[in-house]
C-alpha cells in the first residue's frame, strides 16, 4: 500500500477507505481502490482505477503522488481529493476532486485544477514583470522589452491556478 485516506465518502455515517497500491518493488503504476464496508463485516468495492496515476519518473525530481506534504490522496468531508506534483526546473501541480454518486453507483469529478511554473525563477520573474509594467505606463517598451513582456505574462499566465468546476454526474471517474 503506498498511501490510504478514510472517510465518510458515502455520507452513510460509516468510515469508507481509499487505497493506492502498487507492485511488492514499488517499481509500477499505481491502482487506486475505493472501499467501504456495509455492514462492518467485509468491504465492498466502490471503484478501481487501474494505472491511473503517472510513472515515479514522470515527476523529474519528485514522485508524483508520493512527495510528501505536497502530492497524495485525503478525503475532505465527502470528497476524495487527489494531488499530484512532479517536474525538475520546471515544475506542475494538479488536483482532482471526486465525489460519490450512490444513484449512479461511482465516483464523479467535480474540480480539476493545475499550475506549472519554473521553480527557480518565479519570484524574480514576478519582480521583472511588475518592473517592465512600469515602465510599460511611463513609456513605449522598445522590441526587446515587448517580446520579454508577453513571455512574463505567458509565464505568469501558465503560472496561476486554474479550476474547472463540473456539475456531478458528467465526468465518472475513470472514464
């Protein structure tokens, strides 16, 4: 078992448990497992995701689902949340947010949402955009200045969090 989350998905007032798994060397793509027991006696399995998340080396320098404090599953109320960060120089996040259905029998994606930015240089990429902004208001950036300007404000585009919201029912996860 590589990471577990518990929680009432189901809002049945009973503890459901989320599990990813992989192989016994922890070298292959992960299975996700979602679980809750009716009666307290056995689980019965609620959804299965087979390779679902991406390779360890997909991450550059980090594991994808495995960085700690920054990548994994949690169950937050109903919501089974799943977070992903990888890369090297350049870095992404994502998350995607499921709820369960008991009329549909599954889990469905509510929210998704990602960033990638280039870890190094965020901050003083920022700094070079508010300057060159500046100036933008007090005169005519030259063609260098220009081009630098929209490649910050690409940057800084890529940079910001973007959630997209979907009505339940839409998106069942795995599909």
């Amino acid at each position: 078992m590589l990471q577990q989350a518990s929680g009432d998905l189901n809002r049945d007032g009973a503890e459901d448990h989320v599990l990813v798994l992989t192989s016994e060397a922890d070298d292959g793509p992960a299975t996700c497992s979602s679980r809750s027991p009716p009666d307290r006696s056995r689980f019965v399995q609620h959804a299965l995701l087979k390779e679902f998340l991406p390779e360890k080396t997909s991450g550059g320098f980090h594991d994808p689902i495995g960085e700690e404090g920054i990548s994994g599953i949690s169950i937050s109320a109903d919501t089974l949340v799943i977070t992903q960060f990888g890369g090297s120089a350049w870095k992404w996040t994502s998350t995607e947010k499921y709820v369960y259905d008991a009329k549909r029998n599954g889990f469905y994606l509510v929210e998704s949402g990602g960033r990638s930015f280039h870890a190094a240089g965020e901050e003083q990429q920022a700094e070079e955009l508010q300057e060159l902004e500046s100036l933008r208001k007090k005169q005519k950036l030259n063609k260098e200045q220009a081009a630098r300007f929209a490649e910050l404000k690409e940057l800084a585009e890529k940079a910001t969090w973007k959630a997209t919201r979907y009505p339940v029912g839409a998106m069942r996860m795995g599909d």
